[in-house]
C-alpha cells in the first residue's frame, strides 16, 4: 500500500531525489499495462511483484508477498513519503508493513 502514499507532489506527499520514477518507465515499460505504468509520472520509484523475475523471486525472501503487489524502490538516504489512513472514531485500523534493502557496500 506504501506505493498508495498521499497526493500533494514533491515536498507535500514525498520527497524523492530522482528526477522520474525508475521503476515505471524504465523497469517495467509505458505500455498501457495498468501495473507497467502506475505513477510513471511522479518521481517516487515505484514497482510490482512479478515472480517471473529473479530479483522478485529470491531464495532470500523471508515472506513470499502477492503477485503484482506494488512496492517502493530505489529509495536513497534523505528520502520519504506520507501515508495517512482515516479511521472513524472508536473505529480500529489494523496495518502491516515490511521493509527490504539490500546494502550496495561490499
């Protein structure tokens, strides 16, 4: 759901260091698929789960997430995004949330 974050734009709803979304757009291509091309113009990296791929089928996966689930990518030091759930009073909200990365240090 994080790929859900809120609307606003940089500085408002996210702040992102690349100039446009790595995963749609260049991982996955523009062309017309609904998940190929959700958020390609925000700059929020931004992908989904294709078991066809090795990266998204790794022996290291500690949980094995849905097919096509979307997810956040590509983040670096310094970035974020805003998530808001609305709750009606004396309601009860329930969230899971996982996170990955994989260090670029040798």
């Amino acid at each position: 759901m994080c790929a859900y974050y809120d609307l606003g734009g940089e500085g408002v709803a996210y702040h992102y260091t690349h100039q446009k979304n790595p995963g749609s757009g260049e991982l996955n291509p523009l062309n017309g698929d609904y998940y190929n091309e959700f958020s390609h113009d925000e700059a929020v990296g931004i992908s989904y789960t294709k078991f066809g791929n090795k990266a998204d089928n790794s022996p290291y996966n500690k949980v094995t997430p849905p097919d096509k689930l979307f997810y956040v990518g590509w983040t670096e030091a310094g970035e974020w995004f805003n998530l808001n759930r609305r709750c009606r009073p004396g309601g009860h909200l329930q969230s899971r949330s996982s996170l990955h990365f994989q260090s670029r240090a040798a």
